[in-house]
C-alpha cells in the first residue's frame, strides 16, 4: 500500500485537486481525493510542490520494434517481402529491453500502442503494452488493438519506384486494401455457412483470420493517412466495407475539418516536431490538433516513436497548446484519448478507484516547462525511478 499526497492531483475525467491524495494498493488505485482514508503506518510518497497525474499513453508508436542505436539489426518493424500482410503481429518483434523503454518510462510515458510501420498497404496487427518488463506477453494489455493500413507515399515508395510492383499509384494502393476485405468478407461467409452445415469443413487462410476481427469491427483499420485526399479515400473504402478505422497522422486533417467532425472518427495527429521531409508533409503544423478538437473530434496526441522519441510526448502536447489547443484538451490528448482509442481506458487514461496504478509525478508541468522533470512514476503501483 502506498499514500501519495501533497501534489496538485490531476485525475484528467475530473477537477484537478491541489494538495490531494491517491491511495494506491495491490498495484490498483484504491482511492483518489482531497483526503483518503489510508490505514495506519501507511507508507507515504511526498508530491509536494509536484504535479500527480495518470501515466502518459500513446496510441501510435512502433516502440520495441525499431530500435534505438541499431541498423537493420533492430528495425523490425516493416516487413517488405509483400505489401500485404496482414499475419504479421507486433507481439512478435517487440524487444523489451530496448533503452527506448526505459526513456519513454523516464518522460511519465507508461504505456504505448505499438506495431509495425507503413510500408505496406496491410502491414499487421498493433499491440497495447505497458512499457516495463521483460517478457512482452506479461505486459500486454490488449492484442490486437487495430490493422496497421497506410495509404500515400510510402507504400507507394516501397514497392512502385521501379515500376514491377504494385502498388505504384495511390489508385493500386485502394485496390489492394479493397481486394483483401472483400476477400475477408467472403472468407467470414463461407466460415458461418460452414459452422452452419456439419457437413462442410470450416475454411482457413492464415491472412484472412487475421482480418476477420476488422469484418466484424472488432478493432478497427489504423489508417496511416497524411494528405486530405487519402484521409479521405480511407473513410470511402470504411463506409464501402463497412469497418471501423482511426485516422493516423491526418497532417492535412485541419484542411478538411468540418468533413472529419461529419465523420466523428478520432484523429491521432502526429508526428509534428521535426522537418517536412517528405512531400506529404507540406502543411504539417503543431496548430492541428486544436483545430480538429475545436471541430468537435476525440484527438490524440502521437510521436510516432521512434521518429520522435516517446519520452517527448508531454513537449508535443505543450507545443500543440502554444499552437492553440486548449490545455485541458491536450492533457487528454495524451491520456485517456488514447486509452479509449485502443480499448484499454477500463484500466488506464486516468487516476480513477479500480483503475491500474500507473501514474507519473512531475516537478511542474511537462507540458508547460522543458526544464520539468519526472520525480517518480508508477507502472502497476510499482516505482520505476
């Protein structure tokens, strides 16, 4: 059992509450509060003068499967040999004891969303992991979360360069997204009317199991998707098939955010530090997400990571708010947002009774302040520092 008090507690789905307390217990939250009721001897974590709040989630990284200081060696996050795969799952590659794990914990970041890249037009199944332990199955919480699909420039660059391999248009691209989930669909048909018929043999394709819990919306398409017409060619081919999507990236979401607020899909944005190093990147701005939020759009804050290291969530949020976003917005944007997105805020995304003990004690406000430092952070009520 653990008391934290004397911090600015910030439970984010509710008020903040200065000078409160989170009782924590059994690696749950026990209790959260202007004063708590802790037993006796309880030993006690001083926050004064700290700001308390829930661990920090980012809903699109590729953390564990694109190491940090290694080649090809560690880059496992992109398999090129087809642009279609949709068996491939992140839970395989992730290395645990990659350092960006440790640096991610060292920001206030306690869990990511990781899976592979966006090489291809299907590139496999992401993962929801705490980011502390050794043994990737024992920090799972939740596989699959979402189909990793991409759309633009580089599924287009991977395999259309030279001409001998589709997709070499954004047109091949939609084709092959559709081929397969029509292929999907038909796949889920013949297995029901199998399990419907004692006389006929159930159906298997390796891939095509793989897509089933997208044929009945079980986790969604995670479309990586810059430019306005490709966010918009996802959403034709999600009504067309009928599947769930998020949008990922939307670097052009602001140019059209009066047709996503239509939609109500949530908008992951991101990566925006950095240079526009590809076309698509033209009109990357730190300005989007308060534009999207202000349009009514459930919006998460994303790294990318490694493209942007996962311990800078928190800057990327701040700069977003220097750019417009409301603060409050931004907190969310990084907490229970993502949480939701990936179906895992029934545990975590916020300091609320029965929730895991993951939360992060910042001297200040990392949102507000580069100089801020992480005093402590719990993962499952364990102290990472």
């Amino acid at each position: 059992m653990l008391l934290i008090q004397g911090g600015l507690v910030r439970p984010v789905t509710g008020e903040d509450i200065p000078g409160g307390q989170v009782l924590v217990d059994g690696g749950r939250i026990v209790a959260v509060g202007a004063r708590v009721e802790a037993p006796a001897g309880c030993p006690v974590l001083d926050a004064a003068g700290c700001l308390v709040t829930p661990g920090l989630i980012d809903a699109h990284t590729h953390i564990g499967l694109h190491e940090e200081a290694v080649r090809w060696e560690g880059q496992d996050y992109n398999e090129v040999s087809s642009p279609v795969t949709p068996g491939m799952r992140a839970i395989d590659a992730i290395n645990p004891m990659d350092e960006a794990f440790r640096h991610a914990v060292a920001g206030g970041v306690t869990c990511a969303v990781t899976g592979p890249g966006s090489a291809n037009v299907i590139g496999g199944t992401f993962v929801a992991i705490k980011l502390h332990g050794r043994r990737v199955d024992d920090m799972v919480l939740r596989d699959p979360v979402a189909m990793k699909v991409a759309f633009g420039e580089n599924p287009k660059g991977c395999y259309g360069q030279n001409g001998k391999k589709a997709p070499n248009t954004r047109m091949a691209v939609a084709a092959l997204l559709r081929q397969t989930l029509a292929r999907a669909k038909r796949y889920a048909a013949d297995i029901e009317a199998a399990e419907g018929d004692s006389g006929k043999v159930r159906p298997y394709d390796f891939d095509l199991e793989a897509m089933l819990p997208v044929i009945r919306r079980e986790i969604p398409l995670k479309v990586h998707a810059h430019r306005a017409d490709d966010i918009l060619t996802a959403l034709r081919i999600a009504h067309e098939f009928d599947v769930d999507v998020t949008l990922d990236h939307v670097t052009e979401g602001h140019l059209i955010a009066d047709i996503l607020a239509e939609e109500g899909r949530p908008v992951l944005v991101g990566p925006s530090l950095g240079s526009k190093s590809k076309f698509e990147l033209k009109e990357k701005t730190f300005a989007t997400p308060g534009v999207l939020h202000r349009a009514g759009l459930e919006v998460c804050i994303i790294t990318d990571a490694p493209v942007i290291p996962l311990c800078y969530l928190p800057l990327c949020a701040g700069l977003a708010v220097k750019e417009g976003l409301d603060e409050r917005a931004a907190w969310r944007a990084i907490t229970i947002n993502p949480a939701r997105v990936a179906g895992i805020d029934g545990r975590v995304g916020s300091l609320e009774p029965g929730k895991d003990a993951d939360i992060a004690i910042f001297e200040g406000d990392p949102l507000r302040d580069v100089q801020c430092r992480t005093r402590q952070v719990l993962i499952g009520g364990e102290a990472m520092l």
